[in-house]
C-alpha cells in the first residue's frame, strides 16, 4: 500500500451560513477545496477514495448544515472526508466570496485538518 495525495478543488455548494444578522435569510455561495492523503492499494477505481461521493457529501453538509462560523463549516466537512475508506487525512478549505467583497478584500477562507484515528 503506499500514500497518495488527492486534490478536489472548487466544489461549489450555496448554503444559509454566518454570524451576522441576516447572513442566513438567504443562501450565499461557498467554495471548498480539498487536500486529501488517500491510501492505495492499487491502479483501480476501488483502490483509492470515492470522489463523487465526497463531493456529494461536502455539498450536503453545506446545503444542509448551519454554521455561523466558516472554521466550523471546514472542521465539520473535514471530519465527515476522514471517515471515507482509503482517507488517512484531509484539509479542507472553505471560501466565502461574498464576505471578500463587503471587506474589499480578495479572499476569506478558513481551513481545518483532520486525521484517521484520531
């Protein structure tokens, strides 16, 4: 078996997040990156993790969670990544576009890693 790394970027979800006063009336963009270490045990599809359902997975929490924090949103999407057979870890960074134009900013983000086992 040997350790990979696996690179999902750009999955674009819109959800009801923010700790501000009406930041969740109504669903706002978010954009998720992924650094997952992936262990392989070979050159097929099953030796390596699932990237539909990952994707499908991030997209669900956020579609359908609620946080008021985009650290909490990266924590919870990091700790649902691990959990997927062939994950030994995961980044994952989560972008809100709308929160860098009110800042005059380019970019907000907040990443948070989680490894199996722990």
């Amino acid at each position: 078996m040997s350790r990979a790394r696996l690179f999902l970027t750009g999955i674009r979800a819109e959800g009801r997040h923010g700790a501000r006063a009406g930041e969740k009336d109504v669903p706002q963009p978010f954009v998720v990156d992924l650094d997952i270490e992936v262990d392989t045990t070979g050159d097929s599809i099953e030796a390596t993790a699932d990237y539909r359902a990952i994707t499908d997975a991030v997209r669900e929490i956020v579609e359908g969670g609620s946080f008021d924090l985009i650290e909490a949103m990266a924590d919870a999407i990091a700790v649902r990544i691990v959990a997927f057979p062939h994950v030994a870890g995961v980044t994952a960074v989560v972008h809100k576009p709308n929160a860098a134009g009110r800042l005059g900013i380019d970019g907000v983000a907040a990443g948070a890693t989680a490894s199996a086992g722990e």
